[in-house]
C-alpha cells in the first residue's frame, strides 16, 4: 500500500503532465478537450490539497 509520500509524488507528476497538456489544449483553442482536461486538473487539485501539498509553486494555471 502507497504511502502520503507516494501518492503525493504520483499526483504531482500526474497534475504537471494534466497541466502542460490544458496549456496545449488552449493553445489549439480546443475547448472541449480543455474542458475534459480540467475536470482530471480540478480532482488532482483537490486531492493534492488534502494531502497537503502547497500549489503555489507548481500551479501554474491558477484555476
């Protein structure tokens, strides 16, 4: 079984890809995809909070 640490690391990795492909998605204007984007972004957001993790640094969208 995963500890915090663990888990923390695995999301943060997994909210910095999310973020650099919503990033892309805007870029192309491709709304929908954005949208479906953001929904993974706002769970691994909010997952990260509860963990603890400070999103100051590494939020880059500030959604």
């Amino acid at each position: 079984m995963p500890n915090n640490a663990e888990i923390a690391k695995t999301t943060i990795e997994d909210f910095r890809e999310i973020q650099r492909y919503m990033a892309i998605a805007r870029d192309e204007k491709a709304e929908k995809t954005y949208a479906e984007l953001k929904k993974k972004y706002i769970s691994l957001k909010a997952l990260l909070n509860v963990l603890g993790v400070n999103l100051t640094d590494i939020d880059e969208l500030k959604e």
